[in-house]
C-alpha cells in the first residue's frame, strides 16, 4: 500500500505539474512548493533512514526556489529600474492605471499584437495620489500613432519611426511624441510614420519590414528610418517576454549558418522547459540586468536590425537607416552591443552622448527626462532627441 500511495502522490504531482505549466500565470511558484511537499511525503513515508533523510533535504530545493521565486513575484518591480538620466527608485505597487484593454488586443499576423486602428485610447497613470500622466493616444486607420499632417506638393519623402513605449510615446500626448514633433519642426516636408508601439522589439519591426506591412503603408520615396533600440528588446526579441504580453509575436531564429530566419510566432509550439525557463521573472531579472544576454541572444539582435536595414534599403533605395541607442554602462552587453552595431555598419547614435551634447547648452537637471515616478522619457526627453533626428540626422 505504502508503494502505491507513493507512486499515485508522483502520478498525481506529475499531472498537476502539467497543467501548472500550461494554465497558470506564475507556474513555477506553485509547481516548486508541490514537489518540496511530494519529497517530504516521500520522506515521512520512507522506512529507511538515509533515505529519508536524503528526501527530506532535498525537499528544501523546490521549496527554496519557490520562496524566492514568490518573492520576486511579490516585491518584483518594488524598485523600477530607473537609470542615471533621472528619477530614483518608486515602488510599483503604489501605481494605479487605467488602460483600456481593448485598445491593445487585436491580435495581428504581422506584429503578433496591435492597438486598434481608428481608436482614441485613454491612458492614465496615479503613483499613489499624484496624477503620473492622462494621456489619449489617437491610433490611425494603419493602426498607427497618429503623425502630423504633411504637404503632399513639397513632400520629397518619408520619415519611418521604430521602436517601443519609448518611441510610441507613452505618457505623452500626440503632439509631444518625438515622431509627431518631427513632422512638425520640418514643416511638413517629410511624412512621418511612427511603428513604434509598447512592448514592441526588434522583432516587430523586422516583421513589418519582412512581410510587405511597410511597403503596403508607405508609398512616397523612404528617405530615413530612425530605430530607437534599447537592451529589453533583446529579451523581448528572443522570446523571454512571452508570457507576459507577446505570446503571438513573430518569431526569429539564428539558422545552423547564424542567419536570421522566419520561425511562425512565438505561440507555434510549446516552449520547451528550458524556453518557458528563460521567462521566469527570477532568472531573467538575473539573465538581464547583471549578467547580461547570452551571445546568441545578442547576435540574434543584431541579425535582426541587420536584416532590417538590408532589406529596407532594397525595397527603398537611397534611404538612410539610423539607430539610437539608449545605451546603459551598467548593462552586462553595453559595449558588445554598440560594438556589433559598429562592426554591420549602422549608422549609431547613443542617447548618452545625445543628452550630454545638449546639457552643456540647456543646463537641465536629469530627472526632467523622464515623466516623475514613471522611467518613460518626458515630453522634454521627447524635444531633445527630436532636435537632435532633425538637426544630425536629417539635416537642414
């Protein structure tokens, strides 16, 4: 009986390990604390002492993991990571938003996910009391932010945006995103186009590019695309954000020749364990921040912006490709990051040297550019970069 009771307990753990995995949102909590409680059952049911003993310590692995893992779970964006442009540590769970849910579910086959064309989304943000930001962000028919208009007669071209939240412009109103005061400073000689979105990575753009979005889009002469890069989209680009908000998201791959190719979206097949791994909060805040990607991880990001300036070129020729970076000394893959954007000859520009070229003239204080409690940049932050695309990249 004591056999059978204990074959039925790993049985059953072994099932509701499954569906752990497959339905719940923070798995590994819980399948950890059910497998520290199968080894100890296994251990107060065990006749034989060393046996015992050898279960009931290793009862405390699962258990262990589990502890940190909710604990991260708990307190795991209790300080946000603000970075020495401004701000300091905030802790989230003082934040209340509002953001309608449906302005960012369609699902779509190119993005993996979309927000709503022809739709005026509200969103507002509370850090405690205080008011962060209350914003609308006007979504085109393209499903597009909304870009300024433009003079069809002078128009010699246009201008494409890529990027995330950062680019989107999250927390700032139409007019005050670095895309929309570009249109405007030029004038309307350039129509702009902006592709970012929140959440987006490397991978997005490159979709757009890859399967005629671009193309089916925009229709004058591509004179420049401007691609804001930073180290999540890394992550997000090799799927460790899946399960959080980009489980339909196109899906690229390195090839047995380190080529970047095509593989469905992320929802395809199931993750693997060591895949569905890379997703926990534990281990991806230690893969991240302190020890940076893994070279795979970063090649396939360059492969990436690579493939996208290659491909833009042909379909455009003559237009310029520029990426800025906001780079970040204290990421593990700061300087083989801007080292391989160097090596595939991408015109680089990083936001470091950006604000500094600007501090000298307008004396700001760093935390002006970024919106207070919240690490998105500033309408401000927002002026600079535009000053800076119209000024170095464009030019007069």
């Amino acid at each position: 009986m004591k056999i059978l009771s204990k074959f039925a307990a790993v049985l059953a753990a072994g099932v509701l390990t499954v569906i752990f995995f497959n339905f719940l949102s923070m798995p590994f909590i819980w399948i950890s604390f059910l497998w520290s409680g199968v080894f100890l059952f296994l251990s107060i049911t065990s006749p034989r002492k060393p046996v015992k003993m050898l279960l009931y310590y290793i009862s405390f692995i699962p258990f262990t993991f589990g502890l940190f893992e909710t604990g991260q779970w708990l307190f795991k964006n209790r300080q946000v990571n603000i970075d020495e442009f401004g701000g300091g540590p905030t802790e989230v769970d003082k934040f209340r938003e509002i953001y309608p849910k449906g302005s960012i579910n369609l699902r779509h086959e190119v993005l993996g996910y979309a927000p709503l064309p022809d739709t005026r989304p509200r969103h507002i943000k509370y850090y405690k009391d205080e008011l962060c930001f209350d914003v609308v962000y006007t979504i085109d028919s393209n499903g597009l932010r909304i870009s300024p208009p433009y003079n069809p007669r002078e128009n010699p071209g246009s201008i494409l945006f890529f990027g995330d939240s950062f680019v989107f412009g999250e927390g700032v109103k139409d007019e005050e995103a670095v895309a929309y005061r570009t249109g405007i400073r030029t004038g309307g000689k350039y129509r702009v186009y902006n592709f970012a979105y929140r959440g987006y990575g490397t991978h997005q753009m490159l979709s757009a590019v890859e399967h005629g979005m671009v193309e089916s889009i925009v229709k004058e002469p591509l004179k420049f695309v401007i691609y804001q890069a930073n180290f999540y989209q890394i992550g997000r680009a090799a799927g460790l954000r899946v399960v959080e908000w980009d489980i339909y998201g196109p899906k690229y791959i390195l090839n047995e020749n380190g080529e970047v190719v095509y593989d469905g979206h992320f929802n395809k097949k199931k993750l693997t364990f060591a895949e569905y791994l890379k997703t926990c909060k534990t281990l991806n805040k230690m893969v991240s921040r302190h020890r940076g990607y893994s070279k795979r991880q970063v090649d396939l990001f360059l492969g990436m912006v690579d493939k996208s300036r290659n491909l833009l070129e042909t379909h455009y020729p003559g237009c310029q490709f520029h990426v800025i970076l906001w780079d970040n000394p204290k990421q593990g893959n700061n300087a083989e990051v801007i080292e391989g954007l160097k090596k595939i000859g991408i015109r680089l520009h990083l936001i470091r040297d950006i604000y500094e070229q600007y501090q000298g003239v307008l004396h700001f204080k760093r935390s002006q550019l970024i919106i207070k409690y919240d690490r998105h940049p500033s309408p401000f932050a927002h002026d600079i970069i535009s000053d800076y695309v119209i000024n170095k990249i464009i030019g007069k």
